[in-house]
C-alpha cells in the first residue's frame, strides 16, 4: 500500500472526514478504493437515498456538481456528492470551471463532503498541483495524487493485498500473477479475489493454485521460458514458443518482450555488481531473494557481452513487433527468431 493512501484511508475509517477531496492520477485502482471507503462511513445507510449523490463527470459540470454541493443535507448531519471519472466533466479544463471549484472548496459547506476522482487518461497531461483550483482543494481539504507502480514493484503488492485478505501466498505465486497480469492493480486484485473464494481454510496460495486457478499454463508461460532461456534448454524453449504462437491471445507479443526485456537486465545488473550475496542483490534488482538464484544462474551461463547482445536482440524484436523493418513477420516468426538469436 501507498504509505499516504494507507495514511488517507485510515482516516476516513476513523472517521476524520475532510469537507473536500481531490484524488486524483494514473492508477485508478488506489483512486477507486478511496472512493468506495468514503462511501461507506461518510453517510449512514439509511441517509443516502436523499444525501448521497454519485455523479459521472461525462453527466455534469462545474455548476451542477456545486449545486449539489451548496445545498442542505435532508434530516441528516452531512451528505456526500461523489463524482467519478471527474475529468470528464464539461468544461472542466476552462478557467470559468476552475474558479468555481477554487472559490467552493477555499469556503466549503462544513455539511457537505465533496470527492472529486480525477483519473488521468491516455496521452494527456497529469493534473497540475501548481494550479490555485488544485491547491485550494489541499488547503481546505485533501488533495492526493497516485501514480501507477513501476513493474518490480507488483509482486511485492500482490503479496500485500494477500496478506491484507488474511491469505499466504508463496515467492512464486506473486511472481507468476505479475508477469502474466501486468500492473493492472484492478484486474490482479480481481484475480487474487477469485483465488481466495476456491482457497482453503489455511491453505497457501502457491504457484500451482495460480496456475490452476487462473488459467496460466503450468509448462507454458514467460516464467518458465526464462528459466529454459537460463539453462539453454532449447527443446524446452522452443515448445514454449510453439505454445505461444497457438494461443497468441493469451500470450501477447508485447507482454513477452517485456518480461524478456525486465528479466536479462536485471541479470545485466548482477554481471556488474560487486556483491554476488543474495542479501546484496535482492534490493538491486527488486526481487524477494528467493529469485537471486535464478539471475545468478543466468549470469554464469551468458558472458557479459552476450547479455548486451541479447538486450540488443529484445529491442530489435520490440520494433519489429511493430511494423518497423519486417512489416511482414508475424508474433511468432518474430519471437521464434529472438529465442534463437538467444540460445545460439
């Protein structure tokens, strides 16, 4: 957890509610659950069929939602004007919009609390915290922003939202949910959630459960393709690429490369460093130490330069995935012709 979405949280379960809050980034996951917690403790349940108003930004605007906002909660202490995907609101990037939210939120209705869930979308720009609209919000009440965690950070959240459900999980299993999911923080915490409904009482989350329980193929993934990578197993590799060429929807070229691409810097990493310690090596790569190994079995099977060469070959391979020189090679042709360039 976000040590100031942790912090954020915690207040709104303990009730230390702001009058205004501007959540606001590019991972809607933290943005969402922010939301959803508000919505629990902010009105009593049976208050929010006349004080609780969740608005779309797409719906409304500036003086609509302020409308809500300045009016008077219903036999109750306070209402609760929620509005989501606020960067969709009409007008929102104007200065007439701005100001208005600038003057509500710097004088706040002390009845009413105000969430604003500004989710930055592809290929625009982030909120500007230096903007007085966006300040005011902090002023008077909670501004936050969140941004997407980089990829060595997701197995050690996937082990925290285990842990948060109560559930062990194993080295491995993090590692596996990672590479096949991504950073999509929603789609992995859904996964993990259907994990723990079939889990037993007690029982370890393992690789194994993942595999079975997810639909990752136990011999056929990106995991065990390093490892054959690692231990020049071409027989093994090359089954593995065949598998993926068959199934090319569950195995994305893109996804592969960068995994691949992830996996041999880090052993170029390793090859450079001083200390060959697992307890060294761990933070420097940003794996649980239980991986070291791997990336030191990898580093005395390919030299420094071959390493190089390999990155070089992953790259190439990224820019023919994209049309760029060999327009006419498919996925698989493509990551057939890397493996080889790899083991040979």
């Amino acid at each position: 957890m976000i040590p100031a979405v942790d912090a954020l949280l915690k207040d709104i379960r303990n009730k230390r509610i702001a009058p205004v809050y501007l959540i606001h980034g590019d991972e809607p996951f933290y943005i969402d659950r922010i939301a959803e917690e508000l919505e629990k403790v902010a009105v009593p349940v049976a208050e929010r069929g006349f004080n609780q108003f969740v608005l779309f930004g797409k719906d409304t605007d500036a003086g609509a939602v302020l409308n809500y906002a300045r009016r008077y909660p219903f036999m109750a202490e306070r209402q609760l004007v929620l509005v989501k995907e606020a960067q969709q609101m009409n007008g929102i990037n104007d200065k007439s919009a701005q100001t208005l939210f600038e003057d509500y939120a710097l004088n706040p209705l002390s009845s009413t609390i105000l969430m604003l869930c500004y989710t930055r979308e592809d290929g625009k720009p982030a909120l500007d915290e230096r903007k007085a609209w966006v300040k005011a919000f902090g002023a008077k009440g909670k501004l936050l922003g969140v941004k997407k965690l980089y990829d060595n950070k997701i197995p050690d959240w996937v082990g925290e939202y285990c842990r948060e459900q109560g559930a062990k999980v194993s080295p491995k299993a993090c590692q596996l949910l990672a590479d096949h999911i991504g950073n999509d923080l929603k789609r992995l915490a859904s996964e993990i959630d259907k994990i723990l409904i079939n889990l037993h009482v007690g029982e370890e989350i393992s690789a194994a459960t993942v595999e079975r329980l997810v639909g990752i193929s136990k011999e056929y993934n990106v995991f065990e393709l390093q490892k054959a990578l690692s231990q020049r197993d071409v027989v093994k590799a090359n089954q593995i690429v065949d598998y993926f060429g068959r199934n090319p929807k569950d195995n994305p070229l893109v996804v592969i490369l960068a995994q691949l691409f992830g996996y041999f810097s880090k052993v170029l990493l390793v090859q450079a460093s001083k200390d060959q310690s697992d307890k060294g090596l761990a933070p420097l790569l940003g794996v649980n130490p239980f991986f070291v190994k791997d990336y030191l079995s990898a580093a005395r099977t390919f030299p420094l330069p071959k390493v190089a060469g390999i990155i070089h070959a992953i790259r190439r391979a990224d820019a023919q995935s994209k049309g760029i020189d060999t327009p006419t090679m498919s996925e698989s042709d493509i990551l057939r012709e890397l493996v080889f360039e790899v083991l040979h």
